[in-house]
C-alpha cells in the first residue's frame, strides 16, 4: 500500500477531500483543529498549508494523518510550541510533540 501526501491551501477544498474521499471520523472537527494551527502559525508569520497523510490505493482513502506543513520554512521551537497549543483541546500527537519540543528547549 502506497503512502500519499495530499496539500490543500484552501480550508473548504481540504474539508471536502476530509469529508468525501477519506476514512475520517469527524472531518468538520479534524478540519477545524488543523485550521486552529494553521491560522496561529500565519499569525506568527508562517506560510502553513493543510495536508493530510492517506493510504492511497483505496477509496475511500485511510486517513494516517491530517496536519499543517510549513513548505520551505521551519519554526523555531517556541513557535512550533505555539502553534500545537492552538486548537481548544490539542491532540495527543500535538502533547507529545510538546513534550519533545520542550526537551529540546532546555538542552
């Protein structure tokens, strides 16, 4: 099985393909979170694009992964930090990376 990365610029073009071509849950919830992210990395100064990681080969797609890539940049640590706080509630990947993060800051 062929793993794919799909981008979206647009928030409604990423909740459709969310809604109508994956094994998504909740799409309005996993859109909205992924859209918490990325308007706090814009208003840190980041261009941010919404992806979503899939198993390509079936239809509808097996979503691994929805997140926010940053092409050609790299936020510093306490900007990366930021933007995983985002969402109301951030996810369980988000508090690891966190916690990753954070080990990186104090050494």
């Amino acid at each position: 099985m062929q793993k794919v990365e799909k981008m979206f610029n647009d928030y409604e073009e990423y909740l459709g393909f969310l809604r109508n071509c994956t094994t998504c849950d909740d799409p309005d919830y996993t859109a909205n979170h992924e859209r918490a992210h990325l308007q706090k990395a814009q208003v840190l100064g980041y261009e941010a694009i919404y992806g979503a990681r899939i198993i390509g080969n079936d239809f509808p797609h097996i979503l691994l992964e929805a997140f926010v890539d940053f092409p050609g940049q790299r936020p510093t640590s306490e900007h990366f930090i930021e933007i995983l706080l985002a969402p109301d509630i951030p996810g369980e990947d988000d508090i690891e990376l966190i916690a990753n993060l954070n080990k990186e800051v104090l050494v």
